[in-house]
C-alpha cells in the first residue's frame, strides 16, 4: 500500500517493479513517481520542460 501525496488516497500498485517508474492516481489522477519499492514509496512526478535547444 503506498499514499498518493497528492491527494492522500491509499491504494496498491502491484506492478511496480522500478524506481523512477510513473504511475498515475486513480482517485486524482496526478503523475507519480516510485522513489522506493520495498516499501512501495511515492512522490508527485516532476515537470518535464522544454529546454528550447539549450
């Protein structure tokens, strides 16, 4: 079980398997990502960015 912090709903995400991996909240539908698997631990996926050819 793993808390989106997001919107704090509970849930599990059984096919997990990597860090850095992005799931979405079922309840909130925000972008995570897995910082850890084992507890299943996540935070809330950064921003991607344009980086305009920099």
């Amino acid at each position: 079980m793993a808390s989106c912090p997001e919107c704090h709903t509970e849930f599990s995400a059984p096919n997990v398997s990597t860090v850095s991996e992005i799931i979405e909240c079922g309840d909130c539908h925000s972008e995570l990502e897995v910082v850890g698997v084992s507890p299943l631990r996540l935070a809330t996926a950064p921003e991607i960015e344009e980086d305009w050819g920099e």
